[in-house]
C-alpha cells in the first residue's frame, strides 16, 4: 500500500531525526577518541 497515515509518516521523521543525530554524535565521539590518542601517542613519543 502506497498510502500511509499521517501519525506514520511523523513517526519515520523522527526515527530518521534520531538515527541522523546518533550517528553524527558517534562520528564526533569517534573523533575526540581518536584526538586523544593521537595525543596520547605524540606524548609518549615526546618524551
């Protein structure tokens, strides 16, 4: 059926809100691990 109701096409929006933020916060998450072990890394060197 290509016909869907209202309240199911809001429900997808905020699924695909949701997922879109979770993904954006675990790429910058990833990113500040991935600072501070380079950080890390480079102190360890520096030394």
């Amino acid at each position: 059926m290509s016909f869907r109701r209202p309240d199911d096409i809001d429900g997808l929006l905020i699924m695909n809100a949701v997922s879109a933020l979770a993904a954006v916060h675990r790429s910058a998450f990833r990113k500040w691990v991935l600072r501070l072990y380079v950080g890390c890394l480079s102190t360890l060197i520096t030394l």
